[in-house]
C-alpha cells in the first residue's frame, strides 16, 4: 500500500509530514533538515536544483532561478529560467517531486498521494493550479486543506483542548492569514478567514533592502539584480539577528558594494509603519465577519516563520491586549496538521472521528439584471463569504423581461457588487417559454465541498427541464485570460462626465459592500446604493441631499465594521501590550502609539 503524505507548500519554504504511529511526524530531507526552501534553479546543463541549493543560487543565477512563485499561482504568468520558461505550477511541481522523494526514500516505500495546504482565499484557479502541480510531481491530490485549517488540526492534535476559539495567524514569507477557528466536540470550524495574499516577511527584507541602500545614497532600483538578490538576502540575515538581538549590523559585501550599516528593532519598527498597519486590518476583519468580541478567542496560535519576530509579536499582542500568545514551532504548524489530515483520509483509526469542517473562503452567485445600468449586472450570492462546507443552498430567479425567450446563468466568485467584476466561473442557459415577466421560475442550487468542487445544478419547473454543471476548472487558463480581458475591456468604458463627488459615494458603498459579508446589511448597502444611482440619473434636484445622507450612513456602516472588535482605541488608553523590558521596547511603544493616533486624526477627517 502506497501512502498519503500531508505537504505544506510555502511560499518561502515547504516541508511534509506523515501521520505515524498515531501521530503526526515530519519528514525530514536529504539534508536531515525539516524546511525545504521553495527554490527552484535550472543549471546550464539543464539539472534542475530544488531547496536549499537553489536558494544558493538566488545571488548566483537570478536569471536561472526562481521563488515566490506560490504567489502567482493561477496566474498565467511565466517565469524563464536559462532556455526555457515554465508556470507557476510546474516550478511547485519541482518542490513536490523533491518532498516525496524526500518522504519514499524516509518511509522506505512508495508515496503517490499527498494533501497540500494553500491559503484560505486562494481562489478556484489558485487551487487547481497546486493539484495540477501535484500531478505532474507524479502525486494524487484529491484534497486541498486550507492552511488555517491545517493549524487547527496540529493545535486540536497537540493540546487535545476541547470548545475552544482558536485566532490563528499565519504570517509567513509572502502571505498573511488571519482566522478563527472553533473547536468543539472532535469538531474543527473555521469560523471566518481574511488575509494579505502580498504581505510577508519579504517585505520588511525589502524595507531593509531598500532603506541600507538610501543610507548610502546607492540607487536600488538600477541595481543589477544580483547585487540586489544580494543586498535582500542580507536584509533577511539582519532581519532573523533581530529577532535575537534588540541590533544588528546589515553588512554587504560584493563587487559594487563594501559597506554596512547598524539597524535596531526600533529601526525596523518605523521603517515597516505601513506594513504593520496592513498586519491590523485582516485581525479586525475576521473578528467583524464571524461577529465574535476579541476576548472570546481562547487561545491566539501564531504561525509561520515571521511570527518570530519580536516586534510582531508584541504588535499583534497590544491589538489583540493579550500576553497569552502561544508560539509553538511556528514553522511546523501547517505541515503537522496537514499530516492529520493525511492519516485521516488513511483512516487510521487513531483519528478516524476527528471531523473537519472548512468554510468557503469567498462568495458564489450568479448575475441579475441591474434595471439602473443594464450593463453592469448585479451579483446575486447564493453561497456566502465563510459559509461553512460543504455548504448547499438554492435560490429562485424569474425572468425580467416580458417574452423573454433564455434565461441566461453566469456563475461567479467574488465580493465586489458587479457581478462582471467578479471571476467568472461558467454559465447554464435554458429556453423558456416566452410570458410576461416574473411568470417563469428558476430554481439555482449550489453545492460546494471540500475538495473545492462547484455542483450548479439549476431547473425550470414549468418545462421541468434541468441542468447541471461540475465546476472544476479543466480549461482555467483561457477563462482567465478572458476574464481579466474583459475586465480591461470594462475598465475602458468608464463614464465620462461623472461627478467626482458622486463616483465617490459609489465606489465608498462598494467597498463597504465588498468589506462586510452579512447578507442584510450587504442588501441595506445595495439598497440605498441603487437608490443613489436612480437620484443621479432623474433626480438632479435631490441630489445634494442623497449625497449628505449617504456619507452619513456609510459613515454609519464604517464605523459598525471597524468599531466591532474596537481594540485600537481601547488599547490605546490602558496600553495592555506595554511590557516593562528595556529602553529599546519601551520606545517602540511610544512609536506604535503615535502611529494610532496618526492614523485616527487622519481618519476623521476622511469622514468628515
Ligand atoms: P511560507 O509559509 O511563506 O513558506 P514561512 O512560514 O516558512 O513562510 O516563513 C518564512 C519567512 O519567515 C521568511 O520571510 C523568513 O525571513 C521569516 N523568518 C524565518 N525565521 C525567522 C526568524 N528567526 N526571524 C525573523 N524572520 C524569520
Ligand atoms: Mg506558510
């Protein structure tokens, strides 16, 4: 019997684990090493170097070598290494074939499944591209689990804690996941999911990168890309001393460049102000979709390798006003949990009653008219953001027109309002009897599962005619070509002679729209949203004063997503993170306490 392995593929690095003798146990590699580096080098001689060789390369052969492509996963963007040029996937699919040689010749026998973690909101393209990438590694992937999840499962495993609120955050090389997650009852539930999918440790290497060369007065961005792989690799170096130490010497040593500079924790604090301002907002979003108060969370799990930093840490535990933050091997989390769940599809009986419960990371619908722009259909959710799966639900549409001889269904995935500016995912249509409008019914039900496959199954009782239609994604690349050239397409025809102040209050609702996932005020939104829409094409004289009672009400609405959790401002007045260590530590918090009240200043006067 060949096994299942559980794979945590990471942007920065990927390691597997085995569920073994009633645990889950980490595979190491040929180095004896857990993480494999998610590196990928392609030699002049065509030996293709995966993990931490290749990483060597990264200064060496940039041209030859490639990372960070989990974040263009499900894109159609190509990378070329010497000769030829490869996809996201097939470059993952490099770092798997490592992993499970790694793993057969460990075990002593063939691996020829795996379950692989991705983020919570990669979407359907993202998801598809990773089990492709499992495919050509030669490696059957019929589960895809999302990296929070994964988490839970190695906490759930580890602590054998039961009816706990579970905040997961999991800041790692290129991405940041923030979620909530229940357990009760061998039950494990994500309650909500947010994220940063361009926010990582990168970036602060790339702050330190970019502000050792403006301390030199050296122009980064005409730098060679060598010289630039090197001067971001020792930013990392600096980035991880820091983790120890309160300073560092950032020390470059090449060709162009001999020089070094000292940076401390306080250092990196000012200079990376925009990016853990960006850390915030996911926290106080998952907070607000799952409406749960931050001192319902038992226990705050802390993964991935940028979790170790200090500063994050202590950044996250005066949002959150908690000392209690667990950091348990950070960098094994995933692939620990991502090993459950392998010896849960073994079945081994060990887990066999452990139940996990994922949630959909993003909202299914289909489109309806949009009597206030025929052009711009509206999206109607069937499936909403964070529902949990698998999840079934059915709607009923009418026609709209009178002799209305088709009714078209485009299926899409997405926040935004506009249906068009949502991924489109496929499309059913039916022939119908031509009757007055509202006269003809379609019933549309949606199941969603677990392994991320999309049932639409949609019926017209009166001619008791069906359809159905499986979505997942054999022909991803061309629909994603067309989408976003239709949304540039769409992006062209924007109206002109619009009222900035009006295009404002539009754009203001839609976000709002896209920020909150409850179905009501989503509906409330909309509402006054085509409300608006109706007064700027026939009701010039109201205008001014739908303008006024719109700002006041999505001020409103602002104020409900964001003052739900209301942890800055109270935070602010006990300063709860405040830790009595040095000089050092207290300074930074000085640092991240002006930044707050900067930021509420400007804030008000955004409303106002
Ligand atoms: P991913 O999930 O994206 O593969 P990881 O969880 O492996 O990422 O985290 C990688 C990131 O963690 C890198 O940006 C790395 O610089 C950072 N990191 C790892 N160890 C440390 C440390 N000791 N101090 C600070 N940052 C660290
Ligand atoms: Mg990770």
């Amino acid at each position: 019997m060949s096994r299942i392995i559980g794979i945590d593929l990471g942007t920065t690095n990927s390691l597997a684990a085995v569920w073994q003798d009633g645990e889950s146990k980490l595979i190491p590699n040929a180095f004896g090493e857990y993480l494999t580096p998610s590196v990928v080098s392609i030699g002049e001689d065509g030996t293709v170097y995966v993990g931490k060789t290749a990483k060597e390369r990264l200064a060496s052969y940039p041209d030859r070598t490639a990372s960070v492509f989990k974040r263009f996963m499900g894109t159609s963007r190509k990378y070329t290494l010497g000769e030829k040029s490869y996809r996201p996937e097939e470059l993952s699919a490099f770092v798997l074939k490592k992993l499970k040689e790694d793993a057969e010749r460990y075990l002593e026998e063939p691996v020829e499944e795996a379950i692989i973690s991705v983020p919570a909101y990669f979407n359907d393209m993202a998801r598809n591209a990773t089990k492709r990438a499992g495919m050509i590694a030669g490696l059957k992937v019929e589960r895809i689990i999302n990296e929070p999840s994964a988490a839970a499962l190695a906490c759930q495993n580890l602590n054998q804690e039961e009816d706990a609120m579970l905040l997961v955050f999991d800041f790692g090389g290129g991405t940041l996941d923030v979620s909530l997650v229940e357990c009760f009852d061998n039950i494990i539930e994500i309650k909500a999911v947010s994220g940063d999918n361009q926010l990582g440790g990168q970036d602060f290497d790339d702050m330190i990168a970019g502000h050792f060369a403006k301390s030199l007065n050296l122009n980064y961005a005409e730098m060679k890309p060598e010289t630039k792989a090197i001067i971001r690799k020792s930013a990392e170096l600096c980035k991880r001393e820091l983790t120890e130490k309160t300073a560092a010497n950032m020390v470059v040593n090449c060709q162009e460049i001999n020089n070094e500079i000292k940076i401390t924790r306080k250092d990196v604090v000012k200079l990376c102000a925009p990016l853990f301002e960006r850390i915030g907002k996911p926290v106080s979003r998952v907070f607000v979709d799952a409406q749960i108060a931050s001192d319902q969370v038992g226990q705050v799990v802390l993964v991935g390798g940028s979790c170790k930093m200090p500063v994050v840490q202590q950044y996250l535990s005066y949002l959150l006003k908690r000392e209690d933050i667990v950091t348990k091997e950070p960098d094994y989390m995933i692939a620990l949990g991502c090993g459950v769940c392998a010896g849960i599809k073994e079945r081994d009986k060990d887990i066999k009653d452990l139940l996990l419960t994922d949630i959909c990371p993003f909202s299914l619908g289909v489109d309806v008219i949009n009597e206030q722009d025929i052009y711009k259909p509206l999206m109607s959710f069937i499936i909403e953001r964070n529902s949990p799966l698998p999840v079934s639900k059915e709607n009923m549409y009418v026609n709209a027109l009178d002799k209305q001889s088709r009714i078209r269904l485009k299926i899409y995935q997405g926040e935004a309002m506009y249906a068009t500016e949502n991924l489109f995912l496929g499309e059913i249509s039916f022939d119908i009897p031509m009757m007055a409008a509202g006269q003809v019914q379609c019933f549309v039900r949606f199941t969603y599962d677990i392994n991320g496959v999309l049932e639409v199954e949609a019926k017209i009782p009166l001619t008791k005619e069906e359809k159905k239609l499986v979505i997942v994604n054999k022909d991803l690349d061309m629909t994603q070509e067309e989408i976003e050239e239709k949304l540039k397409e769409f992006e062209k025809v924007k109206r002109p002679f619009a009222d900035e102040r009006n295009t404002y209050i539009l754009e203001w609702g839609q976000r709002l729209f896209m920020q909150c996932s409850q179905e009501e005020m989503r509906n409330e939104i909309l509402r006054r949203i085509q409300y608006f829409q109706h007064t700027i094409s026939f009701d010039e004289y109201h205008l001014p004063k739908a303008r006024k009672y719109l700002t006041v009400y999505f001020a409103y609405i602002e104020g409900l997503l964001n003052s739900y959790v209301g942890f800055a401002d109270d935070a602010l007045k006990d300063g709860a993170w405040y830790q009595e260590e040095d000089e050092e530590e207290r300074e930074m918090e000085t640092l991240f306490r002006e930044w707050e009240e900067e930021k509420e200043d400007s804030g008000d006067n955004d409303e106002r």
